[in-house]
C-alpha cells in the first residue's frame, strides 16, 4: 500500500500537471469507490469547479476544488457552492494518471475526472479497495469542514511536519502500550506510516519491532524520532518505493533499491552481515535484523508467548530460534492455510465415502448412515 512518501509524490506531480485545471465531467463505473455520492451526484458536484491544489493528510491525497462558475446565465437558485475538498485512499492498488481524452483505458479504471483541456484524471484501482469522497472544506484547514468526513482521515501525527519534535514522539510513546511496529502502524498515532517505512525506521533505530513503546527512554524515542524522519524524507526525494502496484503520474520510484531490510528476509544485514528476519506481527509481515534490533532482556516473556518458544529456554536470543526466520503467518498466508486444510478434509471425506459404498448413489435401504 502506497505510505507517505509515495502519496506525496503523488500529490506533489499531480499538482504539477492539474492545479489550475477544470473540472467539465466525471463518470464512474464502480459506484462503491465513491464514498460520499452516488456516481451522478458526484459528477454534478464536482463539474464545474477549478482545481486549486493537491495536498496530502497521512496516506490520503487531498485535491482542493474551487467553489465551480455557474456557466448558465441564470442566478444560482441557493448559496454559492462551497469550495470542496476530494479525499482519495489509494489503498491496496489504487493509481492516478494524467492523460489525453481517448487514451486507450482498461477495465480497471473506475472513476474519470475530465478537464477543461482535454485531458483526463483517471483513477485505476485493481482490487478495488480505494476509495475517494468528496466533502465541503475548512478554508483554515484545507481539511472537509467539521462533521463532513467522520473517520475518514487519519488522526495521527505528520511524521515530516514542523510540529512533531523528538519529545513530542517521546510524550506520544510514554501515553502508549503495546509493540512498536503495532503502534508505528496505527494511523491514529502517526499519520502516514505503514508496513515498508516501519521496519526501516525500525532497523534505522536498532529498535525490536516487538519492544514495548513504553519500556523506550529518552534516547531510543530521539533516535527512532530521526529514523522516521530521515527514512520518509529520502523516500520522497527517491519518489517512493515501487513495490507491488505504486507508481505515480510522472513515473516510478527508486526507494525499494534503497530498502534496508522489508522484503529482504534471508539476505545479509546491512550493519552486520547476519540474515535478515521475517515474523509476522499483528497479521503484518515484519522485517527486522535479530543481532542488530535487540529486545530488553526483562522482555523476554512477550518474545516467548509471541513464539511459543518453550519458557524453559530461557534467555534463547531470536537468532537461536529455528526454521527461516519466519515466525506466524499473515491474514492472507493464514487464509491459504485454511483453504488448503479444508480441501484436503474434504478429499478425505470422498475417498472415505468411496470406500466404504456411501457415495452420492447409495444402494436404497442399504445406506450406512443410521
Ligand atoms: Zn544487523
């Protein structure tokens, strides 16, 4: 899923290509991408207006809309339209493109925004999991106005703003339990981070991502605060990692040749050379160097009851535990497991039916089952 650096590159070309541009049309052909309309009702609203700016707020680009020209020459029968604010959640797959009307376009595509010049926004989201709404604006904020967008954006603190200082993460952290990449994942903590920019950030910091937040001092919340930062802003001057689906208006990234240990699992540590972890923490993948991201020893008990190490090896360090280095499974490994098991039952069931004449034609009066 884009995180913050891909969605700021994102913003940051689409207000290049489309600030000052106007809207003349919109269709949608998947009515559940849009949150706040029906697909007229979107087209209605946002036809007409200018588009002022692109912003960002945690992983969700905000695209400023002006208040729209009545183009008819009658008198507005209301008040003037608002200025409208557009959030837009790429989530797993979504991606945004500037192109010329009558581009060729797939199937994937969901939602069309056509401008004044002949050019169109396209919205293509593979698996459908993305999502855009459209509210009125805070002129202050540039966020929709009060009671608009109820938990549609993210909380948590901008990682990159002025604001978020070495002490204010260091106040956040001592307010909270729970494991460090569980917390850094929590848009409501910090606005912005997820599974790619954690583990960096993490193996940045020589932090355990299961060290609970509250067992950090002073020092290890200075040094995570720099690793957040420091990581995100080389990422948005590499313009994101393009893993999986990213890629934005004016091209691909180059921060996934830069990762130090997501998606690396097995290969050498970049500080010492020892292979590179892979557990699963909350149902999320997790990447991490054992040697270098150490986890107090008076935390010893969470490591076990995470593992189910035996509680008699006491003292075991990660690096002794068996297998690859992968530990748990993910929603979408373990789901696969279950399938399998499942299949496999049921293939048993046949081949025990079979065997023993209970089959789909059973002689009458004879069947086994009471
Ligand atoms: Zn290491």
């Amino acid at each position: 899923m884009p995180e913050l650096p891909e969605v700021e590159t994102i913003a940051r070309d689409l207000r290049g290509l489309v600030a000052g541009a106007r809207i003349v049309g919109a269709r949608s052909n998947w009515p559940r991408t849009l949150r706040s309309h029906e697909p007229d009702d979107f087209a209605a609203a946002v036809t007409g207006r200018e588009i002022e700016g692109v912003g960002r707020r945690g992983k969700q680009l905000l695209v400023w809309l002006g208040p729209g020209n009545r183009r008819d020459s009658a008198p507005a029968p209301g008040p003037e339209p608002a200025l409208a604010v557009l959030t837009v959640h790429l989530k797993m797959t979504g991606q945004i493109f500037v192109v010329p009307a009558g581009s060729p376009e797939d199937r994937h595509v969901h939602v069309v925004l056509a401008l004044a010049d002949g050019r169109e926004i396209r919205f293509r989201d593979i698996r459908k999991f993305g999502r855009m709404g459209l509210y009125r604006r805070d002129p202050v904020t540039g966020l929709p106005a009060d009671g608009e967008a109820e938990g549609v954006l993210a909380t948590g603190a901008e990682p990159l703003s002025e604001d978020f200082t070495a002490a204010t993460l260091g106040r956040l952290l001592s307010r909270r339990r729970g494991r460090l990449k569980t917390l850094l994942l929590n848009q409501d903590f910090i606005a912005g981070v997820g599974n790619i920019y954690a583990d960096e950030a993490l193996w940045r910091s020589r932090l355990h991502p299961l060290r609970d937040a509250q067992s950090l001092k002073p020092d290890h919340a200075r040094r995570l605060h720099g690793a957040l930062r420091d990581v995100l802003a080389e990422a948005v001057e590499r313009r994101g990692s393009s893993v999986d689906d990213y890629t934005a208006p004016d091209g691909d990234g180059s921060m996934q040749e830069h990762l130090q240990v997501y998606q690396r699992a097995g290969e050498p540590c970049d500080r010492c050379a020892r292979p590179i972890r892979r557990i699963v923490v909350g149902g999320r993948a997790t990447h991490f160097c054992s040697w270098c991201q150490r986890l107090p020893g008076e935390h010893a008990p969470a490591v076990r009851a995470a593992t189910g190490a035996h509680p008699a090896g006491r003292g075991r360090r990660w690096t002794d535990l068996s297998g690859e280095g992968v530990l748990g499974r993910t929603g979408g490994e373990e789901a696969r497991v279950r399938r399998v098991a499942a299949n496999r039952k049921a293939a048993a069931i046949r081949r025990a039916a079979a065997r023993s004449g209970v089959g789909a034609t059973p002689p009458a009066g004879t069947g086994g089952i009471p």
